[in-house]
C-alpha cells in the first residue's frame, strides 16, 4: 500500500521541480525577445539601461560615501591583522570601480538602441 503513495509523491516532484526551477520572465526581457524593428522599443529598451546606469551611479556614490567614512575614522584591526580602514577601503575602491564600468556598460547599450531607432 505504501508503494502506490511513494510513486505518486515521486511524481509530483519530478513535475514540480521543473516548474520552479524557471525564474519568471522579466519584462525587458520579454521585450528584448519579442523586440521588432520599431524604434518605440529600441527607445523603450534604452530607457531601461540608462535606468540600470543610473542605479549604478547610485551604487557608486554609496560606495564612495562608505570609503570616505573608513578614512575619516580609525577602526579597530581585522582578526586578520589588517587595519580595517584599508581593507575597506580596498572594497569600496574595487566596487567603485565594478558599478563606474557596469553604467557604462549600460549608457553604451543605451546609445546603440538609441542609434538603432534613429535608423528606422
């Protein structure tokens, strides 16, 4: 009698798994897939990066105000050793420097859909 419940319990995973394994579409996602050759979405698409730059601009400004309050105070060393004032301010440096390059990223695919709907 246990053997027909485990089966059916088996198969619930193996349908279920597969279901929740797929993240939900995002939009521009979508849109990306979906995009044809009207310049509407390809000004659609650009506003979407120039947000995402914009968020990463943000990311910096943060990272810089943190930076600058490491310098400001003298933290206690790290159980590493190292005083926390440079370890931090390695991190913030380094995030800095990732968020500054990922919103360029984003402005230049702005720029290239921008182009693209200026074309049609």
């Amino acid at each position: 009698m246990k053997t027909p419940w485990m089966v059916l319990v088996a198969a619930l995973f193996v349908v279920a798994v597969p279901v929740h394994a797929q993240p939900a579409e995002e939009p521009i996602v979508k849109l990306l897939n979906e995009m044809s050759e009207k310049p509407e979405h390809h000004l659609a698409i650009a506003g979407y990066y120039r947000t995402l730059a914009a968020e990463a601009l943000t990311e910096v400004q943060k990272h810089e105000a943190m930076r600058n309050t490491y310098r400001r105070h003298d933290h206690r060393r790290l159980k590493t050793g190292m005083p926390a004032r440079r370890s931090m301010k390695r991190h913030c440096d380094r995030l800095i420097e990732l968020h500054q390059e990922t919103a360029r990223e984003y402005e230049e695919l702005a720029k290239l859909h921008e182009a693209e709907a200026a074309t049609n």
